[in-house]
C-alpha cells in the first residue's frame, strides 16, 4: 500500500475548510487521476501528500510511514522519495535547464555531490537522456527564462523522472501545452510509472486527457471526494454533477442609453 488517509481534513488559519473528512487507498503502481472544478481543493490534497501540509484531522500513511511522527530530518528522507511536479516549475530563471534536472537528485546525493553539480553538471548524459523523452534534448544548455510555459513544464517533469522516485505527484503538470502534446507527456509519465511499478496520482483539469490516460479517477468538489471510480464507470451525469454551476456569472444588464439630439442653428 502507498498510501492511506483516514478522516483527513485541513483547516486554513483563517477558518477555511480546504478538505473535510478524506478516506483515501491508494496500491502501488496505481495511476490516479484527480478531477473537479477550480477551488475544489485538488491541490491542496496533493500538498497533502507530499507532505509540504499537515493534517488538522486525521491520519496519514505513506510509503508505509507516518510522516508526522517523523523527525524532521526523517521526514526530509522520505520526501526525496517523492517526485512532485509543479503546474509552474519553481525553476531560476538564469539557472541551465541540465541543472535543473540534476536538481532531482539533490535529496539523495551528498552535500558535497550537490555543491559540485552547481559548479559543473556531474551526469550530463542522464539529464540529456531524461529530456530527450520529452522531446527536449537540445534545450539542455538553455536558461530557463529562455523557454516557453509548456517547455518548462517538461523540463519540471524531466526532473523527476531523473529523480526516479516511489511516488509522483503531478499538479496540473500539462496545462501549458496543447492537447497532442499534453497527451503525449502524460503517456510518458504514465510509462514511467507502470515501467518502474511507482504510483502516480496527477489532478487534471481536461477530462478527456484523465479518462484517457488513467485507469482511475478521483472527483473532487469543495474538499470531499464525490467518486472514486475506474475511468470506464464514471458517467456523464456524475461529471455534470461534479462540475455543476462552474460557469461564468452572467453580466450585468446595462440600462440602454438615450440618444441626445442636439440643435445646430442654422446659419
């Protein structure tokens, strides 16, 4: 088992309820979609879970630990063994994109290791081989600000899978591309995961993109958990109800304007 929350819920210092009363199993080498509207609260559930958020309720296994009766520097170890994808990478925007990538593996090589890779790259091959999946081998030597949002969040994903961790977390990790390559970056990480038997969970907001390419999908809508179902059995009223009223307010009647005729004297 990867992971399991019983009763989870988090509640914001300013007293809002973000999520409310979570159970979640999760096996190894599972691949979860996690779908619902904005503000649903599919991130904050994948903070959750890498550990970045402690629960307010409830309890939280993962990796077969409990991550907050952890010292902090256990708890340091068992995030190494996370990998998580960012909608919009917290790259430097002067920092090389093949250091970008090394940057996976901070968390499992020595201090000096990591000081050394700031000064050159120590696996030029490695970075090159996991960018070159994405289809970005000849970005290696690029600066970040350099690159378009779509490349950055390829190079985000490249990162971990050079990282080559248990579990990977995706927030919205192809929002920032077009559908064909959207589709095709999740077909990567989905290979990845069912190739190395990791579990990958990645909130989405296409639909189409998480029925295809996940086995399982998770609806969420103002923090609770309104299905959990294989792909196959979610239903069209089951999705119409999950994103129910998520539609632009409409704007505001105008009062129509009268016209002013003005009198031009005649000459």
């Amino acid at each position: 088992m990867t992971l399991t929350l019983q009763g989870v819920g988090l509640t914001h210092a300013n007293g809002h309820i973000a999520l409310s009363d979570i159970d979640l199993k999760v096996n190894t080498a599972e691949r979860i979609a996690i779908i619902g509207p904005s503000g649903a609260g599919k991130t904050t559930l994948l903070r959750l879970l890498a550990t970045s958020l402690q629960p307010s309720t409830g309890a939280i296994s993962l990796l077969d630990q409990q991550p907050w009766t952890l010292s902090a520097r256990q708890r340091q170890r068992l995030r190494a063994r996370i990998g998580l994808v960012h909608q919009a990478p917290p790259l430097p925007p002067r920092q090389r994109v093949v250091t970008a990538i090394l940057a996976g593996k901070l968390g499992q090589w020595s201090l000096l290791k990591s000081l050394l890779n700031l000064l050159y790259p120590v696996d030029i091959n490695g970075a090159q081989a996991a960018l070159a999946r994405l289809d970005l081998a000849d970005k290696l030597f690029e600066r970040c600000d350099q690159l378009s949002g779509g490349q950055l969040q390829r190079v985000g994903i490249a990162r971990v899978l050079y990282q080559a961790p248990n579990m990977i977390l995706a927030d919205e990790p192809v929002s920032a591309m077009d559908p064909v390559l959207a589709g095709h970056t999740l077909g990567v990480l989905s290979k990845e995961a069912e190739a190395r038997g990791v579990t990958l969970l990645a909130s989405l907001h296409a639909v189409e993109l998480a029925m295809a390419h996940f086995p399982r999908v998770i609806g969420v809508r103002a923090g609770r958990i309104v299905f959990d179902l294989p792909s196959d059995q979610v239903t069209p009223e089951q999705l119409d109800g999950l994103y129910a009223n998520e539609k632009l307010q409409p704007a505001p009647e105008v009062a129509p304007v009268t016209p002013v005729v003005v009198q031009i004297p005649r000459c």
